[in-house]
C-alpha cells in the first residue's frame, strides 16, 4: 500500500508529524508493505535564496501576530516536539526551501530521500547552525544521507535540475484540495491534512490496508450468475 506525503522542512507540523507516522507505520503490522513517497511543498516559494529570518519576525510579518503570540506559537511546538523525542530550536533561521526540495527529489531517484528527509529536518529544528543560503551545508547533508557529494554539488548548481519535478509535486496537492502541509494520501484515496496522534494514524492505515485488502479480495472473485 502507498502513502504519499506532503511536506515541507520549514513547517514545524511537518517535522512533528513525520516522527508520528514513523511511529505509527512501527506499529502497523504491515508497516514493512508500506511504499512511503515524501512529496514536495514550498511554504515560501517566493522567498530569495539569499533572504534568511529569524523565525520569530517572520510569523510576526506572515501571520500579523505579536511578538508574544509568535513566543507563545514556538513555546507550544517545542513542548509538543519534545513529547515526540524531538529537539526544538526555537528562533531558527527560516528561508527558501526549494534547493531543499531539489536535492531531495533527486535523493528518491536515488533511494535515499527518507534519510535525507530526516537530516534537514534535524538540522532546521535541532541544531544551532543555520540550513539556509549554504549550499556546502547541503552537501555535508547529502553525502551523510548516502548521496556522492559531488553529484549533490551538481545538482545544487543547476537550478533547472529537478526543479520540475518539485512544482510538479506541489501541483498535485493543488489538484487535490491539499491547502496545506502536512498533507498525507493513503493508499490514493485516503486524504489526511494536518497532524495526527500516532493512535490515529495507526487506525488510518488498518482501516486503508482492510479496504484495499477487500477491493482486491473483491476483484478477484468469480462473477456471480443470478438465478432465473
């Protein structure tokens, strides 16, 4: 069964909910079966590559809240983080996420974009060294996720590369109502936006994985004659 989800490294939900559905897909019995396919979403597309912020301004600005009310927002993920097992950093660097995207589509090609994936995620949110506008950075990541840094380096050097793909990506959300990240589509019919408990995605997927375990029982059936 296929999961599909949307995401993007700079949106703290995303970075929570990855460790919930990773949790959740261990406790699914069939968590092995699952084909998981991390999609691309940029929160800020239009953001300069070289227009890095603080986290705290930048919701001031995006969200017209107060400096308090953007303090209270980063007290209340790093709690929810933390009950996750998840470090929290929170005034970090926020930017442009799309040399992100790039190189991780470039990691599925490969078969390394869940480790990657969890990489920049940790870098953002639990790690004083801004991700931003350092490209060598993102090499560094690469090659520890298991990518050859130089086809890495290449791929960050040419901005048409794989940059299809990720607007490809984010179109498809588009087409399926997705406002939003996190955003998940289980087994191509199941949409889930927003964060769940590791309970309710657990539940999601037993039920997902009974339907198309029925659908399937279902087609493979003989046809049945009616009496006359």
């Amino acid at each position: 069964m296929r999961v599909d989800i949307w995401s993007d490294i700079t949106c703290p939900w995303c970075y929570l909910g990855r460790a919930r559905f990773k949790k959740a897909q261990a406790a699914f019995a069939h968590g092995d079966r699952l084909e998981v396919v991390h999609r691309s979403f940029e929160l800020d597309p239009h953001r300069a590559k070289s227009d890095v912020q603080l986290v705290i301004p930048m919701l001031m600005s995006s969200h017209h809240w107060s400096e308090e009310q953007a303090k209270d927002n980063e007290r209340r993920l790093t709690r929810l983080t933390a009950a996750d097992g998840l470090g929290y950093i929170q005034n970090r660097d926020h930017g442009n996420t799309h040399d992100m995207h790039r190189l991780l589509q470039f990691a599925r090609e490969r078969g390394r974009d869940h480790e990657l994936l969890d990489l920049l995620f940790l870098a953002n949110y639990a790690d004083e060294r801004s991700l931003f506008n350092d490209d060598e950075r993102l090499v560094a990541l690469a090659e520890e996720a298991g990518l050859a840094p130089e086809d890495a380096r290449a791929v960050l050097a040419d901005p048409a590369a794989f940059a299809d793909a990720v607007r490809a990506d984010s179109r498809k959300l588009t087409r399926l109502g997705g406002m939003g990240v996190p955003f998940m589509l289980v087994s191509g019919s199941v949409p889930v936006s927003g964060v769940r408990t590791v309970t309710a995605l657990t539940g999601i997927l037993e039920e997902a994985w009974s339907a198309t375990t029925r659908a399937g029982a279902d087609a493979g059936a003989p046809a049945v004659t009616a009496q006359q």
